[in-house]
C-alpha cells in the first residue's frame, strides 16, 4: 500500500482512513492519537483519545475528566490494532509521557514522531530510533543556524549568574509542560540544592512530575514570600509572567528564559531577557538531520516549521521529502499565555 493511502494530511490533521483515526488533531474527531500534552497537540473534546497514561493524566489535569468520551492507555513498544493498521507507540523524549506513533499497513511503516528530541533529559524517556518507510518529523528549529548546545552548560550560566548576584532574584522563563521540569532537575544535577520558587501556574503540572518519580528537590510556591526573602533565589514561571506586573515582587530580578529561540539574539533583546539560556525541549539541525538518516526511511514528510529547508538537505541527501503544510501546531506549548488575573492570583 502506497504511504499516502495509510496517512494523508486533512483539516482536522494527520489522517489515517484505514485506522479511522487522526494524529493529534486540531479539530474534534471521532477517534484522537495524541503524541504528547502540550495544548496544541492535545486538544479536549475527541470521542476517543489513545496515549500514553502520562498524556492522558496530564490532559485530565489541564481539561477536567470529560476531556473526551474514552480514553485509552497505551505503553511504549505495545501493539494495537486500529481497523486495518497496526499501532505503536515510541518514545519522542519531548516531554513526559510523549510518543512517536508508528502506523503499519501491510508492510509498510509510518512513524509520525510528533514533537522530539534526541538530547539527553532526566524528566522523560528517552528518544529512540524506529525503523521506518516513511518518517513524518517536525521542523522546529529546521535551519543550520540552530544548534542548542549543551544544556547544562547553560545551566551552569544561570548558576553563575546567582552566584555574582546574591542580592538580586533570578527569574527564569520557562513553559510549563516539559521545560520548567527540565529546567530544575538540571539545576539539581549541577548541584544546587536550596528551594527553588515556582509561579501557581507551575505547581500542578511539577508536582504531577513528582508523583512519576521526577526528583526536583524541594520546591516552594513564590505567592506569600516576601520580598527581601526572594533575595538571591530562583524562580520558575511561565515565560509571559516574566514581563508582567508580577515581577515586582521580586528584588531587582534578573529575567532568564529557557528557549531554542535564544539562539536568536534580536528575540531575546526583543522580550527583554537579561540572560538567554539556550534550552530547548525539540531536535535541533544536527539532531534532525542525523535521525532523519538513522531511520532509514526512504521518504521523509516534514512538518509544522521550516519545511523548507529540511526538505532541500533530505533531497540532496537522495531522500524522497515533501512539506505537509499542517496548520495549527506552535513552537512549544501554548499554554503559557496567562490572563492577567491568572499572573495577578500566582
């Protein structure tokens, strides 16, 4: 059967007819497969949803349990069938809980990875390679100018900085779902072991992170701290709060924010981080490229970031490549636009 008759792009999403089912869908279908929680992959209101228990228990938690009709679980490696394809599930190493969806149909395979990375991360299951066809990657940070480096080198940055600046707060951007997580167990691993400050828009989320067995050392909500207490602390928060009202109760704060995006200098001047920290929870050039190649799939489909360019090196690279132009997918997690009642009440 021909790639394009198993999973075809349509206005809800990935569709796959034999299966009857869509891939992350942006519009309310029948039946969801949903790669990882961030809210642009993982919408309310499906009929039925099939993800891993970390997916769907971060869904309930961000939508309330009639996110959908039913629910599923399934566990990496498990098999299931769906119509007339068959379905697994791989890490992606995004986040906790996300998943690469391998699709076969007769014998040919379709891996739609999702949003993944391939560096290493305590906070999630590390990315593997699965052998396929036909390899649908995301593209992000699709451009040879964006390799993110070693991320607890920038961490080590951070650490510095607090360090030099004892009397100051350090307040660190960081999306909600993944990145905050990330963000701390690094800091622990470099060794810093006093309470680190979270925004409430944080606390559900990590301490779910918590109960998987995540290891965050002590964590304290920053609501009802005192200023002058906050004095050479650091605080994680989502990155819109950083550049809101809120920040005035903190000592002279220094802002950070943990992002590929800050590999671009003119993003950071544009939103006013004193301290860029390069940290990404998606494959960068380098790690794009090199498991594109690893697959070993003959076709690749690009998806939701620079196509083109991807695109343009897998044909030079002898692969068959073509942009799916799905619309509705963000860079990160969307989540992190607090109202300024929810910035207000943190």
């Amino acid at each position: 059967m021909r790639p394009h008759d198993i999973l075809i792009p349509a206005a809800a999403g990935l569709c796959c007819k034999p299966g009857g089912f869509h891939i992350d869908p942006v519009r309310t279908v029948e039946r969801a497969l949903i790669t990882h929680g961030h809210s642009d992959h993982a919408r309310p209101g499906h009929g039925a949803v099939l993800a891993t228990q970390e997916t769907l228990d971060l869904m309930r938690l961000r939508y309330g349990d009639n996110f959908a009709r039913s629910t599923q679980a399934i566990g990496y490696g498990e098999e299931i069938r769906l119509g007339d394809v068959r379905v697994r599930f791989h890490p992606a190493g995004h986040v906790l809980g996300s998943a690469q969806v391998a699709v076969t149909c007769e014998k040919t395979c379709i891996v739609a990875a999702g949003d993944y990375k391939d560096a290493p991360d305590p906070t999630c299951t590390p990315f593997e390679i699965v052998p396929c066809d036909v390899f649908i990657t995301e593209a992000t940070f699709g451009l040879p100018v964006f390799r993110h480096g070693n991320a607890s080198a920038e961490v080590n940055k951070l650490l510095s900085s607090v360090a030099l600046f004892p009397e100051r707060a350090h307040l660190v951007g960081a999306y909600s779902l993944g990145k905050a997580q990330r963000v701390i167990a690094l800091i622990r691993q470099a060794g810093y072991d006093a309470p680190i400050y979270l925004h409430g828009a944080m606390e559900t989320i990590t301490s779910y992170y918590q109960s998987r067995g995540v290891e965050l050392g002590e964590l304290r909500p920053v609501k009802g701290v005192r200023k002058a207490d906050l004095a050479g602390t650091i605080t994680l928060a989502p990155p819109s709060a950083t550049s809101d009202i809120w920040t005035r109760r903190f000592p002279d704060p220094v802002t950070a924010f943990a992002s590929g995006w800050m590999r671009v200098r003119a993003r950071a001047r544009q939103r006013g981080v004193e301290l860029p920290l390069v940290i990404s929870d998606h494959a960068d050039w380098d790690g794009l490229t090199s498991t594109i190649a690893a697959t070993g799939a003959g076709e690749i489909w690009v998806t939701h970031g620079q196509e083109d360019a991807l695109v343009h090196w897998c044909t030079t690279q002898g692969l068959v490549a073509r942009p799916l132009a799905l619309v509705g997918y963000g860079d990160e997690d969307g989540d992190e636009a607090l109202s300024a009642s929810e910035s207000a009440e943190a």
